[in-house]
C-alpha cells in the first residue's frame, strides 16, 4: 500500500487496530468483531468494492438498515478512495431516484430486502444476509493494498433537505470528518471504557459520525442495534453491556414514557447524549429526576458541518435547560444580521460558521453553494442568540425545514405534493409542538370542493415517502399573507400551537 499520513476516515480504525487488535471492536446480533478483525474486513470490502469496476472518486449508495455490514461498507468506500452516498432507508419512488440519480451512484449496495424499490438500471449489491452479499465475498478476497485516498478527497455526500423540494448533497472530505471526529471525542467526553449502544440509523451523521467513528477512534466496544427498541435496550443497560446512548428527543421521550421506566434498574446508564431536535424542557426535567446520576449532553449542528457544531455539558445544564451550549473544538460560530454583521449578545441572528469540519459545498449545485458560504462563512439558515458566555440557543429557522423527530422534512415538498389534488385550492405545511414528534407536519389547507383529511393525507402517501406526509390537516377559509402577498407561516405556527 502506498502510504499517506492516514488522516483519512478509514485510517481512524487501522490506528486503533494497531493499538488494541484483540479488543472487541463491535457486537451485531451473534456477529462479533475484534479490532484486527474489523480492520481487514474493511481492506477485503474495499477490493470486493474495487472488483465491480468501480474507481477512485466514483459514488457508491447505501441503502440499508443498521448492521455490521452497513459500518464495514462504509470504511470500505473511505479505504478505496470511493465516495460514499447514505440513502435514507425509509425513502421510495422519486426520492430514492432523486438521490441515486444526483449523486451519480455507480452501484448501491443495498438490504436484500430493499433492492426491488431501487431504480430500474441501477447496479447493485447485496451487503448481507444473501448468497454474493458483500460479507460472504470477504473470505475469498484478498485485503485491498492500494493507495491511500487523499486527506481531501472527498468520502461521503451527506444530502440534506433545504426549502426547496430536492435535497442537496453536502461534500464531506477525509479531512473535514477526522476534525469532526476529534471535536466529538473532546466535547462529548468519550472513551475506550465505555460501552455505548447505537441504535439510531447509520444513514444518519449524527449516528455515524459523532457516535459510531469517534468511539472506534478512542477504541470502545460499539453495540450496533437495529433501532431504538425499549426492551432490547433496557435488558443491555441491566446486563451491563450498555451504559451509553445517543437518541433525539423522540425516543427519550417513548423510554420515559414506558411503564417500566420508573422500575428498572437503569443505573448502570452513564451518558444520555441527545440531538437532532429540540428536547422538551420538562421531558428533559423528568429524565433527570429518575436518573439524577446520568449525564445529560446536548448536541447540536447540521450534515454541512460533520454534523457536530455545539454541545452543552451535564455542568453546563443548570440554568440553561434550553440551550445547545458552546462550539466545539473546531467550530468558530457567530450570530449576524442579514447584512452579515454581528448582532449583540442576547440578539437573534442567523448562526454562521467557519471550520475545518464544513462541507466543500453541495455536489452539483453551484448556485446553492455560493448562496450557503459567503465571505468566507457558512449561512447555517438557523436562527439562534447567543449570550454573554459563549452558549448559543436555537430561537427558530430560517428555512421552513420542519424537524419532525430528528428528520428534516421540507415543506415545499409536501406542499407540492398536496397541490396535485383537485380540491387543494391553497395549502401552507408547518411544523407544530408535539409531544413525540417534537414538531408534527401538518397541513393547513383552504379547500375547493369536498375533501376529508384523511383522503389528503393518504394522497401525500402515495406521492412521497410516509414520514413526509401530515400527520394533522387543518382546514381554513384562507391563509394569512403579507403586503406583499407572502404567506405568514409563522402566524399559522402562532395560531394553531397549543
């Protein structure tokens, strides 16, 4: 192998490989994985990677469900120079093809289960659980002894919805996501003592980038789960094996919400790491009255930034239960007007940011990179103040992104699919307080003719992936508008809230 200096995605695991190769790297249902054994699992992938023609720089989706298999593929596109593409496994029809077609994707590896929803034409294969899976290739194929990719070549493309209908796919380097890395690492506390359990979706950054990677870096053992289920993850805290874990407000608020909650020995649970959206302030409350010694960190960021950008601390709790705390190690952050100038403290701005962990910009869409970094900063399209100490707390959004349980849903997009129905005459999507999805999508609509809210909302259902569809309509004689004839959504948001 030709040899770099190994600040690269993939090189993160052969470091701790060397350091500790008998330690227990990762634990996926039976399958087990020392250090030593992931790692060349990693160089056998990124041959049988290499084998289907593909070359450096060439795009590779993923679609599929939590397993070792997902994580393995992943470092092996990072170790072959390929360009890694996570596909939500949720997403169908258009907005599968959207992204495998965008992105350029040469192949997709894919669930068995999954590859009848992929796009006529588009070259897959299978990453588990089927004869030529990539895991049943790794036995007969040699480890990969190539070149090293570059520091800044690119590794993954994160896309991530915006306020128009099709997402865009933030340009991740090897460089931008070993300083993310490195960020979590120092402001989440993490080390090779602890025991974490991953059960939110690898698809995901925040899952795979500020959790899963860091933790092979400091060399833990990682428990990869399927999904967040309650029981499954209350036996691993009980046993032992778990006494760490990331999930957003949503599924914290379902385990706070199991009647056995209040009976099961949970004190072998350290660190409660928390994100995605907002944390409800009593939610958080009740969390840490029946865990008082749990320690409670809040991150918060965006896909263009790795994703990590604030975390606030289990000392920097009291007093500020809404904040998303203070910039991480590589992250300088301001708050601006629309002019680009700082506001002073306790002010609300756009939150603005210059890192080493930024995305090179969007894949393919130079007009929407030029508009997101400017004069040297990126435009966060978040509304935040930030105080006289340093912590920021998030007051709104610029764009009408609804976050509905940790999964950016644009608005437009279910406004567009809402505009194909006859009795739709006008319609304004927004996002309202829930008490599990932390914002609910729903449509306010102003009807022509006869039409019940269930029959819209199975009529978004069959135009976009269920989870982008309402989960509430709202009918209305009409929508309030500006001077200009602008709707006001946030008068919508006022007045249905509550």
């Amino acid at each position: 192998m030709t040899q770099g200096h190994g600040s690269t995605v993939d090189g993160v695991l052969r470091r701790s490989a060397r350091r500790t190769p008998a330690r227990l790297a990762v634990e996926y249902g039976e399958r087990r994985w020392t250090y030593e054994e992931l790692d060349d699992a990693v160089s056998r992938a990124a041959s049988v990677l290499l084998a289907q023609g593909l070359a450096p720089g060439d795009r590779v989706g993923a679609y599929g469900h939590n397993s070792d298999a997902y994580l393995i593929a992943f470092l092996a596109c990072a170790r072959a120079g390929l360009v890694h593409v996570p596909v939500n496994h949720n997403l169908t029809g258009d907005d599968l093809a959207y992204l495998v077609g965008q992105s350029g994707s040469t192949l997709v590896l894919a669930d068995p289960a999954l590859t009848g929803r992929l796009p006529d034409g588009v070259g897959t294969l299978p990453l588990r659980d089927a004869d030529g899976s990539l895991l049943a290739r790794l036995a007969d194929t040699p480890p990969y002894d190539g070149p090293e990719p570059r520091t800044d070549d690119l590794v993954q493309l994160l896309y991530t919805s915006g306020t128009t209908a099709l997402p865009k796919g933030a340009m991740m380097t090897h460089r931008a996501l070993v300083h993310e890395y490195l960020s979590a690492i120092t402001a989440l506390d993490l080390s090779a003592g602890d025991r974490p359990a991953h059960a939110l979706p690898l698809y995901h950054s925040a899952q795979m980038h500020v959790f899963l990677l860091p933790y092979l870096a400091v060399g833990a053992t990682n428990v990869i789960l399927d999904g967040p289920d309650g029981d499954r993850l209350f036996d691993l805290v009980e046993k032992g094996r778990v006494d760490s874990l990331f999930a957003p407000p949503t599924v914290w608020i379902g385990l706070a919400g199991r009647t056995d909650f209040a009976t099961r020995d949970l004190g072998g649970l350290r660190k409660a790491y928390y994100g995605a959206s907002i944390m409800p302030v009593p939610v958080l409350r009740r969390l840490r009255e029946r865990l008082p010694a749990l320690a409670f960190y809040n991150c918060f960021g965006q896909s263009e930034i790795g994703p990590l950008a604030t975390v606030l601390g289990p000392d920097e709790h009291e007093g500020r239960l809404d904040s998303c705390g203070r910039t991480v190690l590589f992250v300088d952050a301001r708050v601006v007007d629309d002019k680009g100038e700082d506001v002073p403290a306790g002010t609300p701005g756009e939150i603005v940011y210059r890192s080493p962990q930024l995305c090179e910009g969007y894949w393919d869409k130079p007009e929407e990179t030029a508009e997101a970094f400017r004069d040297g900063w990126f435009r966060s399209g978040d509304l935040a103040v930030r105080d006289a100490d340093g912590y920021f707390t998030i007051v709104d959004r610029v764009k009408d992104v609804i976050n509905s349980g940790g999964v950016l849903v644009a608005s437009r997009q279910v406004e567009d699919a809402l505009y194909t129905h006859e009795a739709v005459a006008e319609t304004a999507v927004i996002g309202l307080p829930d008490e599990r999805w932390i914002e609910s999508v729903t449509a306010v609509v102003v009807p022509r003719g006869e039409v019940t809210e269930d029959q819209l909302i199975a009529h978004v259902k069959q135009k976009l992936a269920p989870f982008k569809a309402p989960k509430r309509v709202l009918f209305v004689d009409e929508l309030p508008r500006n001077a200009s004839g602008k709707i006001l959504k946030r008068e919508l948001r006022d007045r249905f809230s509550g």
